[in-house]
C-alpha cells in the first residue's frame, strides 16, 4: 500500500463526502435556475443599475431652505426614532433581565417563560412590527418607535441576561456575608459589574436601530426614509444619492460617537 493511501478518508466516508458535494451543487444550481439567473439578466441589469449610479456625481444640492429643513427635520425623526425605540426598550429590558438570569432568578419554570418569551419577541422582525403598529396607530413617527421598542425588549433582555449571568458572584457573596439583603448584594456587588456592558450593549443597539429607522420611514413610519421612498417612487435619482450620503454620514458619525463612548465606559 503507497503512503498516499493511508491519507484518504474510508469508502463510506468518501461516497458521504461526494454525496454531499453533488447535493450541494444541486441545490445551488436549481437555485440559480428557479430565482431566473442568467447572464443576459444579470448583464441587462448591470447596465441599468450603471444608469442609476451615474445620477450619484455631482451629489444634488438643495438651495431653498424649505427643502433643507424637510431633509433636517426626516434625519431628526429617524434619530429621534432611534433614541426614544432603543430607551424605552432598554427601561423594559432592564428590569426583564434580572428575572431571565439564573444566578439572580431560581425559579426554573418562571425563568423558561421569560426566556421563551424574548425568543417570541425576538421572532418579529422590526419591519413587521412596524407595520403592525402603522395599521393600529397610523402613519408617523409613533409606529417606528413602538416598532423599535417592542423589538429591542426581547434583545436587550436576553443580552442583559446573559451578562448578569456571567458576572462573578463574589462580590454580591461577600456583599451577603457583611449582613447584606439580597437587593443590596445586587446593587453593590453586581451592577458595578455589569452596568458598563449593558451600557455597550444599548449604544451598539442605538446604531443598528438608526440604520432599522432609516427602513420603517420606507413603509410609512416617518422620517428620512419616507423622504428617501419618495424621492425613488418620483424617479429624482439625483435627490435619493444625497439623501443616501446624508445618511450614511449620519450612521458614521454616530457609529464614531458610540464607539468613542463604549470605551470610556469600559475603560474610563
């Protein structure tokens, strides 16, 4: 027997393998054929998309204030939308948390509920939430930030959780040694921990849910991307690449200010 032989895998092992990689490519390829792939599609489709991009340079500038403040005041909402969304989740979670975590919460049955509970919340998409919440509130600005609540609850309760969970118990231990209650233990021995995570955690948050304030304006839920949705809809490319760089300006910026803040947290 060459030495190349002891190398290869067993018979079965390699007809699994093959099996596999013909499975694979079967799949990929029946993909490609049911979605309409092709290269005539995919050329023709590059092409108008090289239309589309050229409207991007120059960048459309507006020279009348009422326009300028119509484009303030869609970025302002979408803000807004994220902060008052990422707050109020977060005071909702805050507390949801405590009662997720099993170092604080021994109750295994209550624990299950809470738990199963944020995977329910977590199971909506935003964008759904926001349409739900559009049909029962109407369209603005409210639908977004109820969207945006309601979702961040059932994620910043099990990321809280989670970092609860993997704190050190000593200190709250010898918090309840010294003659400590248990919400004292809590308070002196374990927020101190976990507060500058969980203050990461709802900053990193506050950036993505710009970015999600950004879609729910698309369907109706206010701010820059009901601008943005107009200006597509009436064919004013030109006007939709600026409102674009704004936004992606907007989302650097805050992603900046974010980052910068994390670090003094964790390290002041």
């Amino acid at each position: 027997m060459s030495r190349t032989d002891h190398t290869l895998p067993p018979r079965p092992g390699r007809l699994r393998n093959r099996l596999f990689w013909i499975g694979f490519l079967a799949l990929f390829g029946w993909c490609l054929y049911d979605f309409g792939f092709s290269p005539q599609r995919i050329w023709q489709g590059l092409g108008r998309l090289g239309n589309v991009l050229s409207f991007m340079f120059p960048p459309h500038l507006w020279t009348e204030w009422v326009q300028i403040r119509e484009i303030l005041q869609g970025l302002g909402e979408t803000l807004a939308m994220a902060f008052l969304g990422t707050l109020l989740g977060a005071l909702v979670a805050f507390p949801l948390s405590f009662l997720g975590a099993r170092t604080i919460n021994r109750m295994g049955w209550l624990r299950f509920g809470l738990r199963r509970g944020f995977d329910v919340i977590r199971a909506f998409e935003t964008l759904i939430l926001a349409l739900i919440f559009i049909r029962a509130f109407g369209l603005g600005p409210l639908a977004g930030v109820l969207a945006i609540a309601v979702g961040e609850i059932g994620v910043l309760a099990k990321l809280y959780a989670e970092a609860i969970e993997n704190s050190s118990a000593r200190p709250v231990e010898g918090v309840r040694a010294a003659g400590g209650s248990v919400p004292q233990g809590i308070r002196i021995g374990l927020l101190p921990q976990v507060m500058p995570v969980l203050m990461s955690i709802t900053l990193y948050n506050f950036e993505s849910n710009v970015r999600s304030g950004t879609i729910l304006g698309i369907v109706g839920a206010g701010g820059i991307g009901f601008l943005l949705s107009d200006r597509i809809g009436a064919y004013r490319w030109d006007e939709a690449w600026s409102i674009i760089i704004l936004i992606v300006a907007m989302v650097y910026l805050i992603d900046g200010l974010s980052a910068w803040i994390r670090m003094r947290l964790i390290r002041p």
